[in-house]
C-alpha cells in the first residue's frame, strides 16, 4: 500500500506514521518552572542526535509546560523510563494543571542533579542533565508555522546507577528501557546482539 500523508488516505482504522517510526526512546522530561515548581512529563519525539558535543532534542505538540520551563529556566533533566517505572511514566503523561507537580501526583522520589538545579527521577536506572541550546517552532512544507516545538539541550552531566554497569558497559538489559511504538503499544528492551562494522 501507499498514502500521501496530505491526503491521509491510508484507509486504515489509525494513522500508522508512529507505528512506522519504532521503537522510540521515551525521554522523561524533568523541568522546573521560574517559581521552582518542578514538572515531569515523558517524550517519545526524542533522541540523541549528536555526541561532540552530546545534543538531545524532545518535541511537543504544542507549547506545553516542559518547553515553556525549559525556556524560562534554561535546563532539563532527560530520565531513562524502564520497565520498572512503566505505570508511573504514564501517569505523569496526564493533563494536570500547570501547578500539580507530576512526582507528588506518582508518588515518585527525586534526587538532586548534579550541574542543573533541576532533579532527576530517584528511582531511574539513567539520567542525563541538560542545558538549554534553543528552541525551534517547527515548519512545515508551506512554510508556516506548525504548533510543533523542538527543545534541543546539551547534556552537561550523566549520571548511571552503578548496578547496571557490567564489565564497565552499561548494560540494558539491567534496567530494560521503554520504548514507544505506534498506537498505544509499547516495546522493553529485554535482548541484545552485536555486529561489528564492516572492514572495507
Ligand atoms: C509514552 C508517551 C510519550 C509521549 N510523547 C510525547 C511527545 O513526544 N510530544 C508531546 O507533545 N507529548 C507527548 N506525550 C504526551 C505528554 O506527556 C503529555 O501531554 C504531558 O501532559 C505533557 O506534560 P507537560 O505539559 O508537563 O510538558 C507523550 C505521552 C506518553 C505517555
């Protein structure tokens, strides 16, 4: 089959663009707002996308609480969502006022940052502390503004917790990342195998 994603005539119950682009990192976005308030709300649009320096981007579907404190406070803290954390991730997905803090609403434990006065999850396996580098209003193919909003951090400090380093590599299968597939399906990363690269 074949759709125009203009046209969106997949003809299909759902649109299946998210199915196609998965497994997607979760990056649970800690931030803290310009009276200290501290939010957290996870981002399936995220991931790496440079390491010299280490860039992460998350994107939103409209300005939400996450970008408008990223842009006010100019730091964020991307926690690594496990399997372990599933339901308490979820729940810090719910449309609550600005004001209710999604750590008392989960009952979650936080523990300072170490370069960003924004806290991570206690109870994540990894966490990456991040400075604010911009944020892009994204535009489409017309060239207007959509209501899309990409946050791009550097990441100034890593913290891992020790137990799920193995042989000095850190070793997923310890704390079993979450991802984001399409529709309401998750994937856990429970198996891993290498590949070296090619030697021509
Ligand atoms: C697994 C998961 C991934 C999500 N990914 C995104 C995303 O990439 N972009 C987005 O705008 N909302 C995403 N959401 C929804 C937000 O988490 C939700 O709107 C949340 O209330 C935003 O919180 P905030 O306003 O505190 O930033 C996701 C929700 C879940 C459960």
């Amino acid at each position: 089959m074949f759709y125009e994603t203009e046209k969106n005539d997949h003809g299909l119950p759902h649109n299946p663009f998210k199915a196609i682009v998965a497994p997607r990192p979760i990056g649970w976005i800690s931030s803290r707002d310009t009276e200290g308030r501290i939010n957290l709300a996870p981002y399936s649009f995220f991931n790496c996308i440079a390491d010299k320096p280490p860039i992460v981007v998350f994107s939103s579907s409209g300005y939400k609480d996450s970008v408008s404190n990223v842009d006010a406070t100019g730091e964020f803290v991307c926690n690594m969502a496990s399997w372990d954390l599933k339901d308490d991730m979820n729940l810090s997905s719910a449309a609550v006022p600005h004001e209710t803090s999604e750590f008392e609403l989960t009952g979650l434990e936080m523990a300072d940052s170490r370069l960003v006065g924004v806290p991570r999850v206690a109870k994540a396996a990894t966490a990456l502390e991040c400075k604010h580098l911009q944020t892009l209003r994204l535009k489409g193919l017309d060239g207007k503004e959509s209501d899309n909003y990409a946050v791009f951090g550097q990441v100034v400090g890593v913290y891992i917790d020790d137990n799920v380093i193995v042989d000095g590599m850190v070793d997923v299968t310890r704390y079993r990342p979450l991802s984001r597939l399409g529709y309401m399906d998750y994937g856990v990363v429970d198996e891993v195998f290498q590949m070296d690269r090619p030697k021509v």
